[in-house]
C-alpha cells in the first residue's frame, strides 16, 4: 500500500470520526438563543429552571453565547429606543388631537351659546350645567377643608455618606453590584 492511499484512508477515517461532533455556528447559536428569548417573552418575562438551565454559559460556549446574548442586547435596546420614539410620536400626537377636540368643542359651545339648542337630524345641540370647586390658595383654607398627603423616603445619598463614615444605622448596607460593561 502506498504512502498516499494510507493518508488518505487515514483523513476518511478522521472524517468518519469527526462527523458527529458538530460545532455550533454563531447562526445557530443565535437562533437558539432567540427562540429562548421568545420563549421568555412569551411568557411575560419570567425565567422557568429549564430556561435558566438553557440559557447558562459554560466554558466551552462562552464565546459563540456571549456574541449571541450581545446582539440580542443590541436588538432589545434597539426596539426600547424605537418604542420610547414611539411614545413621544404618540404623545405629541394625541396632545395635537386634544387641542383640535378642544377647539372644535369650544366652536360648537359657542354656536349653542350664540343662537341656543338647536336640532340636525336626529341630534340635538345644547349645553347643560356642571359645577367645580376653584381654590386660589390651599394653605389660606382652615385644616379641616385640607387633606395632608404625607410621602416618606430615604435620603439614599445622606445613608451612603454616612455609612462610608463608618456610622452603623440598623438596616441599611451598602450593596456592592457588578454591572455589565461591554465596549
């Protein structure tokens, strides 16, 4: 047998050996990793032990994994800036359509107050009477015509100051998080 044929049935036999194992492309790791986010998303968020399970990253998909969870990051906040545009679009949107309804209703009161109630078709044009209470200023009202809404919160920046101090308050602490930093 020559020296060629050897090599050669010898790299079909590392082929044949080899075919099994499969490595995952960045595509398929990606995908996989979106059907999970999907999975989440379906279910409004919350991480089931066999999600969680799936999406751990060992050592061996540490870097195919950590390039997929960085597009799907980039994709996510991608669509959270589309949608804050979006709420602002809608916002100003509905502000333009409030002051168009308050116009056009201030028009038609006008036209009832100038030549009274008055009929087309099948609907009437009229006005009816309401009520509010005005109040020019609230501290000149006497106590009991007040309602006092009281809301409590940690001076959070006083607390840390004082912690790093030294000072020791009962149930407060200093939480040391990590962040993720990609550059």
């Amino acid at each position: 047998m020559s020296k060629d044929l050897f090599f050669l049935m010898r790299e079909e036999e590392i082929e044949t050996t080899l075919k099994p194992i499969k490595m995952a492309t960045l595509y398929e790791i990606t995908a996989e990793q979106k059907a999970l986010i999907y999975e989440i998303e379906y279910l409004d968020g919350e991480i089931t032990p066999d999600i969680e399970e799936k999406l751990a990253i060992t050592e061996s998909q540490l870097q195919q994994k950590s390039i997929a969870y960085l597009e799907i990051i980039n994709q996510k906040d991608a669509f959270n800036s589309l949608i804050d545009a979006e709420i602002k679009r809608l916002q100003a949107l509905k502000k333009r359509n409030d002051r168009t309804l308050n116009s056009l209703k201030e028009n038609l009161l006008n036209a009832v107050k100038t030549f009274g109630t008055y009929t087309i078709g099948f609907i009437t044009f009229g006005t009816r009477k309401s009520s509010s209470i005005e109040v020019e200023d609230v501290n000149s009202l006497p106590s009991k015509y007040k309602v006092i809404k009281v809301t409590e919160q940690a001076d959070k920046a006083k607390l840390k100051e004082a912690l790093k101090s030294g000072e020791i308050i009962d149930g407060v602490s200093i939480v040391e998080h990590q962040n993720l930093k990609i550059n």
